[in-house]
C-alpha cells in the first residue's frame, strides 16, 4: 500500500471560561481547555515558529533591527558617499569603527549574527539608500559555522551569496567597489576551518 503523510487536524481551542457546551464544541471541531492552557499554546506557537525561522536562517528575524537602521536614517541621514560597513556582529560591534576609518567618513550596518543571504534580503534597506563610495563585507562565518541550532551553509552557498550581493551592487552602483573582510579564525570555531 502506498504511503501517505498524516493529516493535520485544525482545531479551535476554546476558553472553558467561555462555557461553551459540548454541543458546540463538537460541532465546531473545538477543544475546551483552561485560558491559561490556551496562553501556553501560543507562546508555544510563537517559539516554534521563531525557532523554525532560525534554523531555515529566515531573514525575517532580523527585521527589528533593520527598522531601528531605518528609524535611525529618518531621524538623522547619514552622509551620501560614505563607506558602508556591512555584515554580521563583527561589524555591529566594531566600535571604534569611525576612528578606525577617519579621516573617511563611515556607516555602519551590520546586524546581529547575520548571513550573507540575509545581508542580500535586506540591500534595498541597509546598501543603496546610502549610495556608498565603497562598501564593506564582513559575513560568511555564520553561515558556515552556524549559529545556535542554524542550518549550516557549505562554501559553495557561501560563495553563491556573495556573488548575488555583488551583483546586486553591481547592478545598481557599477562604479561602487566591494571588499570582502576575510573570515576570521575564530578559537571557539576552529573546528569548521
């Protein structure tokens, strides 16, 4: 016999709070459970969707911080022409980044435990609307090494990322050039070198 999935069964979970009646709940494919039972449950739909998200390394999760970048562009643009410093924690937390970099004038845009991929999702946000007179990758290292239970990337998707970044950039600065910070060796990653 051919082997078929299981099928889901969709239920509405109902407050017993609300005292509805057995009837009802047959009727209507409900379960009857406490309200506290019911606040779990979505807690617990809500942490196994963000956990789903991580492994698949959605770059959904990221969005917090992509719209703090943007609330920060609206309250006080930076400078056209700037060199843009983009990329995973490495980057976030390069704090003496300006001083590093002066006399040029720097943004920096890095997020997180970020993926090059992810970084790609969000271009349109965090690359073009600076119109930077170069640009900055530090990303690669989460990808492969993974982060927390994140799927991990082989070099092949790694270098696949990098090259759609680059031609995206490309496409909309041609006179922009890239420069890729090499992966750093990491003690606590040394494994995946």
């Amino acid at each position: 016999a051919p082997h078929t999935a299981p099928v889901a069964r969709v239920v509405k979970l109902v407050d017993t709070g609300d005292l509805k009646s057995p009837a009802y709940c047959r009727r209507t494919g409900s379960i009857p459970v406490p309200g506290t039972t019911i606040k779990r449950y979505s807690v617990a739909i809500v942490i196994s969707k963000f956990l789903k998200g991580l492994y698949h390394n959605d770059p959904v999760l990221w969005r917090l911080a992509i719209e703090k970048f943007m609330r920060e562009d609206r309250r006080s643009p930076p400078q056209d022409g700037a060199v843009l410093f983009t990329g995973s924690s490495s980057i976030r937390f390069w704090d003496s980044l300006e001083r590093d970099m002066a006399p040029y004038p720097v943004i920096n845009r890095g997020f997180g435990g970020s993926m090059i991929h992810q970084v790609v999702h969000y271009m349109d946000q965090i690359v073009f609307p600076y119109n930077p007179a170069a640009i900055f990758l530090y990303a690669g290292e989460n990808d492969i090494a993974g982060l927390l239970i994140t799927r991990k990337h082989s070099a092949e998707e790694v270098c696949e990322s990098f090259r759609q970044f680059c031609q995206r950039v490309f496409e909309r600065l041609p006179e922009t050039p890239v420069h890729y910070i090499s992966i750093k060796p990491a003690k606590s990653r040394r494994k995946f070198w």
